[in-house]
C-alpha cells in the first residue's frame, strides 16, 4: 500500500494497492493528485526518481513524514485486515482496492466535517450536534452507494 496525503487538511490525495512499490506506480499516484509545492519522503530509492510537480525533499529520519505515517497508523488500526496478528486478511488486491477506497472517501469526509466544525472536540458534542437519526441513516446510504458504485464501476 502506498499513500499520498497532505499535511492541512489531513487527508489521503492518492493510494494504490500493488505487492511492489515501483518508481512507476509512485509516479502515477503524484500525477493524478492535487500539485503540490513540496513534498517529503523517506530515502527509499523507489521516490528519487519520481517527477514532482514541486520540491522534493528526502529524510531519513520520520522528521517531515509523522503526516503520513499516522495516516498508515489509522489505515492499520481501521481495516481489520490490516491489524498486525489479524485472522481476516483480503483474498485478492481488488478487495483491498475496494476497501481502501471507502476507507479513503470516509476519512477524507470525516477530515473535512472536523475542519468545518472545530467547536465539536468530543464525540459527547458530536452527537448532540446531530439532528436524528434519519442523518446518519441518509449518510449510511450515501456511503453504500459510494461503495456500490466502485464494485461495479471500477470492479467488474
């Protein structure tokens, strides 16, 4: 799993799910999300030779990369599949393609819903703040016609 994301707003800008981490697949990643004017990484040798849109920037060290490895740390803690000493596990990457894709629509959504509304810092405040339950079943249903639409649009 590779991600991309950006520091403010914390979200995920592209992923791919693939058992390599090639110079190629990175590139397609950073060429079809948002430009950016930096861009940091760990020296793996895979992200030197990527064309970035801005400066790029090599550590070695976690200094410039704690966005997206606590991204990694919520992707590992959220996807049972992920979890280390797990017994579920994805049978094929497709799966796992499916699944990081709903993942990434609804942390990208929760992300933006605390930008929004700053003043809700606890999830006492947060259901308060929700009008009934018929929101968040409209919101269930949105996200299982998002998910629906990626099985068979992208899947099939």
């Amino acid at each position: 799993m590779i991600t991309l994301v950006t520091r403010k707003p914390r979200q995920i800008v592209g992923f791919d799910v693939a058992y390599d981490k090639s110079e190629e697949r990175i590139q397609k990643i950073v060429d079809s999300s948002i430009k950016a004017k930096h861009y940091y990484s760990d020296a793996n040798p895979s992200y030197q030779d990527v064309s970035y849109f801005g400066e790029h920037f090599y550590f070695r060290d976690k200094s410039h990369t704690f966005t997206v490895e606590g991204i990694n740390s919520d992707i590992r803690k959220y996807i049972a599949a992920l979890q280390r000493r797990s017994k579920c596990f994805f049978r094929s990457l497709e799966t796992f393609k499916v699944v990081m894709s709903v993942f990434v629509h609804a942390y990208n959504k929760f992300g933006q819903f605390k930008l929004d509304f700053p003043h809700l810092k606890s999830a006492a405040a947060l259901i308060q703040f929700l009008p009934s339950l018929q929101f968040r079943h409209s919101l269930f249903s949105k996200s299982l016609a998002y998910f629906n639409s990626l099985k068979y649009n992208n899947f099939v």
